[in-house]
C-alpha cells in the first residue's frame, strides 16, 4: 500500500496477476481480430459469386453476406473494448485499484479478467439478436423459389402463404432490430465505463457487501462497482481487510430484525430434528 501527501492510500494491483490478466488481454484480441478479419474475407469472397439486380424477395446470399459483416462488426466491437480494457488495467496498475482519499472518499475500479467473458457474452446476446432478425426474415426468400412455380394455382398459394408469414416474421426482426439498436447506443457508455475509476462518498449512503473477497460497492445514482481483493498486493489485501474489519470503512451487514429471524428458524429446525431423534 502506497500513501501520497494529499493522504490518498493506494491498494496496488499486483504484478504477476497484472501480467496473467493483460496476455489474457492479448489473447482475446488476437481472437476478435482473427474473427474479423476471417468474416470480412468471407463475405467479400461471397459477393461476386451472385448478381446484384433489385428484387422484391430476400437473396439467401444477401443474408448471409448480411451476417458476415455483422460479424466482422461485432468483432471488432469486441476488440475495442479490449483494447479499453487494456488501457484501464494500465492506468490501474500505476494508480491502484481501490483509493481511500482521506475518509472522505472512496475511488474504486473493476479489473479482474472477468471482464473479458463479460464482453464476450454481450456480443454473443448481440449475435443472436440478429440471428432472430434474420429468421424473420426468412419467409421473404421463400418468394424466390414461388415466383418461379410454373401451377398458377401453386403460384398464388404458396406466394400468399409466403407474404402472410413475412409480415408475421417481420414483427420478430422488428422487435430483434429493436434490441440490437438500443444496445448499439449503450455500447458507447458501457465501453468508456469499462475499468474506469468510480468515486464514492463515504457517508450513510455508501453500501459494501462483501462475499469472501469480493467486494460490491454500491452508491445512489453512482455505476456499482465490482472489486475482486483477490487481485490486489498481498499486503494491500490484508491492509484493506483490516479497514474493513475495524469500521474504518463500513460494510452492509443484515439488520437485527433480520439475524433475530433466521435465528429463530434455525432453533426452530433444531427442535424438529430433535423431535424426530
């Protein structure tokens, strides 16, 4: 633990857990680079395979060229917020992970490498969003294969029964186009949040649960951090410990009316067991 003049004490991320988190930092962008690159190859290979002239119906071609930029798009996607990542575990690395500023204030940012599958399970949401969007869809490339029955009875059935169910389709990629939409526009703030320091006032106000060595800090109005003591230097773990075992920085505990409950049920299930002995 690390203190400055303005009597800010720093708890450092450790080295060796910096460098764990940061190849796996690496690792991931190479993958979403790989991704984007392979899906980018793939579509611009896919497009001159077939004609590009105006039709009423979707081209099975078109769709899978759609899904291949998306693809790409997401991939790099994922590749930013890694690099962001980075960036913060950099930052981090000099200027702590938890900051007590005085007894004032409270700085904290989130830097365990669970951040990565977090990022890779928001992109996989995302995906599949689009996969229902196009599934919607689908009924608009059968028009492609009625157009050219040669039954004018076959013809008009088929291709009323194809538009009935493109109209019902396109309510489901509406409402996937819808999602995909509004996720795109929070993208941008969970990417600059992402391993960015959170600053809270230490007052009544200021909620810290803790399981084992995780810690959740919680502030009206403020982004929920996330901190993993696990992470930190050896010392500054049992240094923040200390402080948060002696009341220098309080910890949300159960209310008494809570506690009084549960003990009472649990003598109440003593008695049943007893009674059955």
């Amino acid at each position: 633990m690390t203190q400055n003049s303005s009597a800010t004490r720093l708890f450092c991320l450790d080295d060796t857990i910096y460098q764990r988190t940061h190849r796996q930092g690496l690792l991931w962008l190479g993958f979403y680079l790989s991704i984007a690159l392979v899906a980018l190859l793939a579509a611009i290979l896919l497009l001159p395979t077939y004609t590009h002239v105006f039709t009423f119906y979707l081209k099975w071609q078109d769709a899978l060229v759609a899904l291949l930029f998306f693809v790409a798009l997401l991939a790099l996607a994922g590749a930013t917020f890694v690099i962001r990542f980075l960036y913060a575990l950099r930052i981090g690395s000099q200027t702590g992970v938890v900051q007590l500023r005085g007894d004032h204030q409270l700085a904290a940012r989130d830097l365990s490498h669970e951040n990565f599958a977090s990022i890779f399970w928001m992109l996989h949401a995302a995906f599949w969003c689009f996969v229902a969007g196009l599934i919607g869809l689908t009924p608009a490339m059968l028009l492609g294969w009625t157009l050219h029955l040669t039954s004018p009875l076959w013809l008009v059935l088929t291709t009323g029964v194809a538009i009935l169910l493109s109209l019902a389709g396109l309510v489901v990629t509406l409402i996937a186009a819808s999602f995909i939409f509004v996720g795109c526009i929070g993208l941008f703030h969970i990417c600059r949040k992402l391993g960015s320091l959170h600053v809270y006032a230490i007052d009544n106000r200021l909620i810290i649960h803790r399981d084992k060595l995780l810690l959740t800090i919680i502030y009206p109005d403020k982004p929920e951090a996330l901190v993993d003591l696990a992470t930190l230097v050896p010392e500054d773990q049992q240094a923040l410990l200390a402080l948060l075992q002696d009341g220098t920085i309080e910890i949300q505990s159960a209310p008494a009316d809570l506690l009084a409950l549960e003990d009472a049920e649990e003598a109440e299930a003593n008695k049943r067991r007893m009674a059955y002995v």
